[in-house]
C-alpha cells in the first residue's frame, strides 16, 4: 500500500539515535523520511504540506513549508523540526523544541496522531490536499485493465456492518479471480483502499494523483485499476 514507515525499522532507528545528537541517528533512515508530506484530517478535510529536510537543527531535522497550514491547520502552522522518539512515535517540534503533534504508526497503516482530532501524516501525493473518505469513495467503481480495458464493475457502499465496516459487492460480470475472493467489506485508510473477504481475502489498492486507484504492488495477480463509473 501506501509508503509507510514500518515500527521494526523504527525502532532500531531508537536504538541508534538514544541519547545522541540528531545527527548521529542512520543516515539512511533519515534519507528515507525526507521530502513532501500531506497533513490531512481522517475526516476529509483539506490539509497542508511540510516538507521532511535532512539538515540537522535543535531537537532533530529541519521542516520547511509550515506557514502554509496556517489556514488549515494552524496548530502545525509553527512547525520547525522533527525526530522520531524512544518510544516509537514521530514528533513534530516548533523552534524552541516544544512538540506540536507525535504520530505512531502500526505497520502498513499511515503515521496518525496520537491526540486531539484524528489526523494522519503522509507521503504527498500530488496535488491531493486531503485524504479520501467512505462517504466521498462510496458508489459504482469499474475495475479496469491498465489499458482501460473492462474487467467488472463493483459497488462500494457507505451502509455498514454491525461491527461498523463499510460493505461492498462485486458486479454479477466480475471473473473467477475477483469472484473467488468474495469480497464483501471494505476499508480505507489514507491512501489506501482494501477490499476484504468473508473468508480472509483481501484486494488492496494504492490511490493515484487523479482519484483513481491501482492495485498494490505487493498484491499477486493481473493489475488492476480502479476508476469511478460515470455517474456512478
């Protein structure tokens, strides 16, 4: 699914860092975190961008681009620095090293905030400035080839279960591979969209720049992409 930063590598980046100068935590790691991150509400609201420098400063590594959340967001408006923590989570810093926000991630999920209104940090994805909801994904999906080829048509719903889970059902003209799946329920967190079986299967696809979705890499199988039905 989506870029995430896993807990495992994580903490071994805690191992290294405790006790040490900003600098001094792998560079490699660090590498990896940098670039352009959306900060964007789990209800759907537009969000902001910070970019993750490598340049060392007071308490960890430079943010640049805050002052664009001042409308926004404008707790994080102030952001100047972030570092990961002992205990797993990533922090965000204003100049004097007071923290704005700690984030903690379970593996495969987005970097969500540990208090107040539920807001999750990710990897930006052009020119997106806020994460898709049930409400905003609910409707007629085709599952196309890459080359836009019909593969079947699928509904996601916004009416759920009685354990809170959206459900969803395949198109009567969907093939063995998508059938045999039985997919019933689904999901999305961040930028990611998963399809769930009644018997444990699962379909996971990756959002794109323009609302679309591609099944993830990690998924086996033909690719797949999914595209809103007109009028669907």
């Amino acid at each position: 699914m989506i870029r995430t930063f896993c807990l495992a590598a994580a903490s071994a980046a805690f191992i290294l860092a405790a006790g040490q100068p900003a600098g001094a935590a792998d560079e490699e790691l660090i590498k990896s975190q940098a670039g352009t991150w959306l900060l964007a509400p789990e209800g759907g609201a537009k969000g902001c961008r910070l970019t993750f420098e490598t340049s060392p400063v007071t308490g960890g590594y430079a943010v640049s681009g805050a002052d664009a959340c001042a409308t926004a967001l404008p707790a994080y408006a102030k952001t100047a620095a972030w570092n990961f923590s002992e205990d797993g989570s990533l922090a965000l810093m204003d100049a004097t090293q007071k923290v704005v926000a700690r984030f903690q991630e379970e593996e495969g999920s987005p970097w969500e905030s540990e208090e107040g209104d539920p807001t999750w940090l990710l990897p930006a994805l052009g020119d997106v400035d806020h994460v898709p909801t049930v409400a905003s994904l609910a409707g007629t999906w085709q599952v196309e080839q890459p080359n836009g080829k019909l593969i079947c048509n699928i509904t996601l719903s916004s009416d759920t279960d009685e354990d809170g889970t959206p459900k969803m059902s395949p198109g009567s003209d969907c093939p063995a591979d998508v059938a045999d799946l039985k997919l019933s329920l689904w999901v999305v967190e961040g930028f990611g969209l998963v399809m769930m079986g009644t018997d444990g299967s699962s379909l996971s696809f990756d959002m794109r720049p323009d609302g679309s979705f591609q099944k993830s890499e990690e998924e086996e199988g033909q690719p797949m992409v999914l595209v809103r039905k007109q009028g669907g």
